[in-house]
C-alpha cells in the first residue's frame, strides 16, 4: 500500500519514472502476496504511466495483464476502468474502432454499477471518438451526457458538503450543550459538597455544645 501511495504521490508530480520504480517494486510484492486484486490495480496504473510517455506497446501489455485478472475475479468496476483506460491509449493512436467499444463498455457498466464518475469520463471519451470519426451529432449526444453528469456530480457533491456542514455545526452545539450541563453538573455536586460541609460543621457545633 505504501508503495502504492507513493507512486500516485510520483505520477500526481509528473515524476513518471519515480512512479513505474515504486509500481514495479509493489508487484512484486503483491505478486507473492496473493493480492490479486491490488495487483491487477498496480498492473493498471503501469498501464496507465507507460501510456503517457507513449510507451504504447508496455502500456497494452499492462492493461491486457490486468484486465484478465480483473475477469477472472469478476471485479465488474475494475473491468469497465481498464477499459476506459485502454480506449484512452487506443484513442492517443488514433484507432478510434478499438476505442469505441471499449468506451460502451464502460458506459453500461458504469450505469449498472452506478459509478457516477466511470460513467462520465467514458462518455466525455465517446464524444471524443465520435467527433475524431466525423459523427458531430453523435459527439454532441454524449458531451451532452457527459455535461450533465459532471453537473449531477457538482450538484451531489454541494449537496454532500451541506450535509457534512449541518452535521459539524450540530456536532459543535451539542459538543457546547453536553460541556454546559458538565459544567451545572459540576456546579450541583459543588453546591451539594458545600451543604454537606455546611451540614457537618453545624453538627459538629451543636456536638461541641452539647
């Protein structure tokens, strides 16, 4: 996992290479581990680095890795990612009919698995094929769709930090209310203390009369 979290520190730094020695380092160890679905998500992210620095061949060789364990344990969600990602390389060549079902792949099971952000960034891929293929109507029924699920995302993210806001601001009021009550707790028991000794050094004066 740590090397895992430090190769996304690497990749998020453009320090590419940084991020393939610390990926290779971690399939090893997951390798030996037995963690294939880590492993496959490693395998991914290679993918994914090798892509990027137009290493086309490293970065098929990864994904088609990756995508076979990721069927062989049926993980639907990392199937319809490596897809995505593979149409993304596909899509760098040019070779728009590898992309293309690759990307609805994506799309349907992302519908079915309600994966909001799987769903638009395949449909914002779609869009892009479409339009590279001369299909503009097409292009423009997918970046519509793509449009509207960031602005859902948006608008369920808001709806999320209100939420967290309302749930903070009831946490404080009744963090404030249980120390008052402490406190008059603190202030009863005080008062209560008081009476008793009240209590006793009156007894002990009627005592010392007596």
């Amino acid at each position: 996992v740590v090397l895992n979290n430090l190769g996304i520190i690497y990749k998020n730094l453009n320090q590419t290479s940084d991020a393939i020695a610390c990926y290779n380092q971690a399939l090893a160890i997951y390798e030996n581990s037995g963690d294939k679905r880590t492993y496959a998500a490693t395998l991914n992210h290679l993918g994914n680095l090798y892509n990027k620095v137009q290493d086309y061949q490293k970065s098929v060789d990864y994904f088609n890795q990756a995508l076979a364990i990721r069927k062989s344990l049926v993980d639907q969600a990392g199937i319809a990612a490596t897809s995505r990602d593979m149409a993304e390389l596909f899509m760098q060549q040019k070779n728009y009919s590898r992309a293309l079902p690759l990307l609805q792949l994506a799309v349907e099971t992302g519908n079915h698995i309600k994966d909001l952000e799987l769903v638009i960034s395949s449909n914002l891929g779609l869009s892009k094929v479409y339009s590279a293929k001369g299909n503009f109507a097409k292009a423009l029924e997918y970046f519509t769709r793509y449009a509207e699920g960031k602005d859902r995302m948006l608008n369920e993210e808001s709806i999320r930090k209100m939420a967290d806001m309302q749930v903070r601001y009831e946490t404080v009021q009744l963090e404030k209310e249980v120390n008052y009550l402490n406190q008059d707790n603190k202030l009863k028991a005080l008062e209560i203390e008081r009476n008793n000794l009240e209590l006793k050094r009156q007894r002990m004066v009627i005592y010392t009369v007596v």
